[in-house]
C-alpha cells in the first residue's frame, strides 16, 4: 500500500526559490509513477481490477494534475516569455503545452469517474473503451512530460532569475493550499 499511498506524496515539502524547479521536476516524477499505476490498471482489466490501485490514481489525478497545469500556464510559461523576450517559437510551444493540458484533464475527467466506478467495484460501461481511455491518458501525459523535461526545464533553469522562482515558489504554495486533499503528505511553510 505504502506505494500507492507515495503517489500522492510531494517533495520537497518546504517549497523555496531554491526548490521551485526541482518540485516542478518531482512532479513529474510522480505523475510518471501514476502513469505506471494507470498502466498497471488498464493491464488488470477486466477480472483481476484491485480497488485500492483504482482508488489512489482516481485522487492523484484529481489533486495532482490540474494544478500542475495551472501553476505551468499560470506562472512558469508567462515568467519564462518575459526573459525570453519576442520569441514566438517559445510562444508557439506554450500555447501546444497548453492545449494538451485540456486534452489531458478531459481525459482525466473520464478516467477519475470511470476509476471511481471500478474502487466501488463496479464494473465499466465499456471494458475496452475503459482501457483504451486509460492507455490513451498515459500515453499522452508521458509523452508530454518527457518534452517538458527535456526541453522547458532546461530553458527555465538557464533564463529564470531568483526573483522568477521566488514568484513560482509562491504559486506552487498557493496552488497546494487551494486544492490539498486531507491526507496529502505535506506541509507548507
Ligand atoms: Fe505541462
Ligand atoms: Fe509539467
């Protein structure tokens, strides 16, 4: 269980300038292993579904991924325009990241109601449209991450001034205090 319940854990737990980016690349991180999970998931469908696994990636995708997205287009991408100054490939690629950030939740939508069901123990309305759902949720977010970490958080480290981290320090703090779930293995400053 203890697996399951890591999902949901976020480090580092104090969040400064100092550790704003590595919380954004942990949080990749985490979001590969809930990726993992959902793979595990769709592997299980349809007779050996364990409720718990079905349970813990419904509240991770709930709680993690929308603020991820929010604290992205709401503080990084506009703070790594301004010292990028008019570089519209840089723009062109953020309004992409953006627009698969909707596809994502959308799915993610579907995907924690169709979780939900399965923690309930109750089964799908469509067993290989519940997987190809799943698979199509993992895919795209693991496909997304790994530009990200290739590409957006090199540029980020390399252009972002303290005042930029504190800033995205800041947000990140207020994006986890809006939306924590009771039992979130976290504590703010
Ligand atoms: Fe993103
Ligand atoms: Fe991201």
């Amino acid at each position: 269980m203890s697996y399951l319940e890591n999902i949901l854990r976020t480090d580092p737990a104090v969040v400064t300038a100092f550790s704003a980016l590595k919380f954004v690349a942990n949080d990749h991180m985490q979001h590969l292993r809930l990726c993992d999970l959902l793979e595990e998931i769709a592997d299980s469908l349809p007779d050996r579904i364990d409720k718990a696994q079905c349970f813990h990636a419904a509240l991770a995708l709930q709680y993690r991924v929308n603020t991820h997205h929010q604290l992205e287009e709401e503080v990084l991408f506009p703070r790594l325009l301004a010292r990028a100054g008019d570089n519209h490939d840089l723009e062109r690629i953020f309004r992409r990241l953006s627009d698969e950030h909707r596809t994502d939740e959308g799915h993610c939508d579907e995907a924690i109601e169709l979780l939900t069901r399965l923690s309930d123990g109750t089964p799908p309305f469509n067993m290989e449209a519940a997987g190809y759902l799943l698979r199509g949720l993992f895919e795209g977010l693991r496909r997304h991450i790994a530009f990200e970490q290739d590409h957006l958080l090199p540029i980020a480290r390399k252009v972002l001034k303290k005042e930029d981290l504190e800033v995205l320090a800041a947000g990140i703090r207020d994006v986890l205090r809006g939306h924590m779930p009771t039992g979130f293995h976290l504590q703010l400053q």
